[in-house]
C-alpha cells in the first residue's frame, strides 16, 4: 500500500473511534404561539369617555379664559378711545328790549367812544345807500332774493340725509320682497367715533336694517342708538370707519339754533322732504308759536308755518343764518291744518337729543305739567304759591306710587326751588333711573313731602 492509503485509513479510523465515544444528541424545535388579548369593550368605552369629557373641560376652560382675559389684553395692547361726549352749548335768554328803553335824552347819553362813532358812520352810509334806492322792484330782484335762498338751501342740505328702512318679506308666491320707508334726517354730531343723525322714527320700526343716503349720494349702513317715545324720534349711528374721505368733505354737522326767540312772522326754509319727497325745499314764515305739546315730563313748542306740505313731511326748519330751529313733525298737527307744515322747537329737544346721542338712561317721573299763571300767585285769597301745576299723572308712573296727585303744586325737589314747570323738567334731565327724590309740593293750601324713586323711559 502506498503512504497516501495508509493516512487515509488511519483518519477513517480516528473518525469512527471518535464517534464511538461521542453520545448521540436528538433536538426538538419548539414552536411558540402568541395568542392576542381579548379586548375590553367597557373598559374601552370608559376610556373613551373620560377623554371626551376631558376634552370638552378644557375646550371649555380655554374659551372661558379666552374670553375673560382677550378684552383685558386687547385693552392693553390696543387702548380703545371712548367717544366723545356730545353737548350742545347752553343758550342765553334774550331779552327783547321796550321802545321806552330806546328813547335816552342828551343828559343820559354817555360820552361817544370810538366804537360808537363807527358803528354811526356805518349807519349813515347804510341811510344814503337806502335814500339812492329810487325803482321799482322786478323780477331780477325777485329771482335774485331766490336764488340766495336756494343757496343758503344748497349748503344746509350738506347735513341733511335720508334714511330708509329696509324690511324683507315674503308674498303668497314665496317671492322675498323688500319694503322700503324712508325718512329725512340731519347729522346733529361727531363723537370722532361715529355721524350722529337725528331722524323720525315713525318709518323705521320693526326694520331689518337701516341704510343712510347722504348729500353725494353715498349709502352706508347705520344702527339705532336710541329712540325718544314722547316725540318718536331716534339718533342713528354710522361708523366713520364706513364714510369715506371724499363723503367727509362734503356733508357737514348741522348748527343748533334756538326756538325761544321771537320767531313770529320770521322767513323760514323747509329742507329734507317737507312736501313727502326726498330732496324737496319750501319757503315760507312762522306763523305760530304759542302751542305747547304736552307730554309726561315733558313740552315741546309747537312752530306753525304757513308751508303747505305733506302729512309725511319730515326733515328740518333753518332760519336765514342756516340754522336748525326746528324739526319737522306733522303728527300733531289738527285737522283744521292737517297740511300746514309744523315742527318741534329746537330748544326744548337739545337735551334729549343729548341724551339719545351720548346713549344714557333717561329717568322717568310720569308727570304732565305747566307753570303755575302769574295771576293765581298774585291773588292773596287763593295763596298758591309758584312752581309747577301737575295737571295729569301716568298710570302706574313713580309719581303715582310716590303719592302725587293731580291739582299738586311741585314747589321745591330737593334743595332745588321750583318755580316753574322748565325747572322741574331741568332736575329730571339731570337725574338718573333709580335717583330718589324728595319732593316738595301743596295740596289744597297744605305743604307735604314725598319721595319719589324715579324710573327710566
């Protein structure tokens, strides 16, 4: 045999001996099976629950927290300006002066000044002016004296605007239709936050929305402040933000004037819808002014004029200086004028119309009254003394539950003596709803004091 067998048997040999000794290992493969958990449907809806309900807690907690704290913060942040508040100027009473107190003699005249001497060399150049006046009047002169009062028109008619109320309905058909009722208004003031417009506001109840027309022919959208229920008129607001610059340059705030000077016989303008048309001017001169509308603690002058207008008239009376002396109102007009234009005196309603405009709670007492006449303070066996008659009480009014009658004689509120009704009226419009007064009054010759605890309108 050759080496090369003899090492290959030798290595078999050692393989088997090898194995022979070696003991025989068997191995098993164990297979596992994962089984899943069987789901616990309660214990899952639980689960589901709570987190809903928590959920919902805190959705609740953020908007609550939003809510209290966003107004604190845009406060800080963004300082909102508060509008300014709205006052009309007090008037001063005019007093008219007698012809007797024209009349000074040479002794009682004092020295000329240098102020006099001109105001006399005016009046001469105005007496020669005058004594050169030697035509007749023609029709230049007639269309000339026109044609100033178109113009004075054309620049009142700046704050004037017409209002419409806009009310959507439904016909038999299902067919949505919008009813439109307008009204004449004027802007009374800005609180450099919003246009202030004083309106009737018989046309604009039950509303869907408000839309103002100003004297360029802009529309914007405008929110009722607050309405007065004596004379149904309202204070509307329109947002600056909403007027563009152009209409600001435009339109204007209308200036004030007064009622309480002698208006009688005096040329007046009619602007707004005197006639029942938007936009129409008529001419005329007060024929009246000795009418009072009575109503709970309240009186307005009446101003007549011989204008014959519509029963729907409404818009304003300006005078020749282009100032407001009246609203127009023909509600309360009799029959035997039923078309005579007539408005409220300006006088008696800038105070509500302060009110309405700075949006404040007015108090409410529920009395009709009058000034007590010169003639019963004077006559020693009546012994009446001054202040304000109540004439009428409304039902269920403070007044009423307070224990004033009618045939009272209010004659002290307060520390404040009355001696007339305007008195009474000016303590009212200076207190608050909920305010209690002390009144002091007569009844048949016995002085009495009762409180009164006022309410609002």
């Amino acid at each position: 045999m050759s080496e090369q067998e003899k090492e290959k048997n030798k290595t078999e040999e050692s393989v088997k001996e090898q194995a022979e000794y070696t003991p025989s290992v068997q191995t098993e493969f164990m297979r596992e099976k994962i089984k899943q958990k069987p789901v616990n449907k309660k214990k899952l809806l639980r689960r589901t629950v709570i987190t809903a309900v928590m959920a919902v807690v805190f959705g609740l907690v953020a908007c609550f927290t939003f809510l209290v704290l966003e107004p604190v913060i845009s406060n800080r942040l963004y300082p909102e300006e508060e509008p300014k508040e709205v006052a009309f100027p007090e008037e001063t009473p005019i007093e008219e002066m007698k012809p007797e107190d024209m009349l000074v003699t040479e002794a009682d005249a004092e020295p000329q000044t240098p102020d006099q001497v001109d105001l006399e060399m005016v009046d001469e150049q105005i007496q020669e002016v005058l004594s050169q006046v030697d035509r007749e009047f023609t029709l230049e002169d007639y269309q000339s004296i026109y044609g100033e009062l178109r113009t004075l028109a054309d620049d009142a008619c700046r704050a004037v605007v017409t209002v419409a109320g806009v009310t959507s309905d439904v016909d038999w058909f299902n067919n949505i239709y919008e009813n439109v009722a307008s009204a004449s208004g004027v802007i009374v003031a800005n609180n450099e936050k919003a246009l202030l417009i004083l309106v009737s506001a018989g046309n604009l109840n039950d509303a869907d929305s408000i839309e103002v027309t100003f004297c360029d022919q802009t529309q914007v959208e405008a929110e009722l402040v607050q309405k007065d229920e004596n004379t149904g008129l309202a204070i509307l607001s329109v947002p600056l933000s909403a007027v563009g610059s152009e209409t600001m340059d435009k339109i204007d705030i209308a200036e004030l004037g007064s009622s309480n000077t002698n208006l009688l016989g005096m040329p007046v303008v009619a602007l707004g819808s005197p006639l029942g048309t938007s936009g129409s001017i008529s001419y005329g001169i007060v024929t009246s002014t000795g009418t009072v509308i009575d109503r709970p603690d309240s009186a307005y002058k009446r101003i007549t004029t011989d204008i014959y207008g519509s029963r729907n008239a409404t818009g304003v009376l300006i005078n020749l200086k282009g100032m407001v002396i009246g609203i127009i109102d023909n509600v309360n007009t009799g029959n035997d004028m039923s078309n005579l234009l007539t408005a409220y005196g300006i006088t008696e309603l800038k105070r509500t119309i302060e009110q309405m405009s700075n949006d404040k709670e007015r108090a409410y007492l529920g009395v009709h009254g009058a000034d007590v006449p010169k003639e019963a303070i004077e006559d020693t066996e009546i012994d009446t003394p001054a202040g304000t008659y109540v004439r009428e009480i409304e039902i269920d009014s403070p007044a009423m539950e307070a224990g004033i009658q009618s045939g009272d004689v209010v004659t002290r509120v307060g520390n404040k003596e009355i001696m007339a009704y305007n008195e009474l009226l000016e303590v009212l419009q200076s207190s608050k709803p909920g305010d209690v007064l002390t009144v002091t009054l007569t009844r048949q010759g016995h002085e009495m004091s009762v409180d009164v605890t006022l309410g609002s309108w």
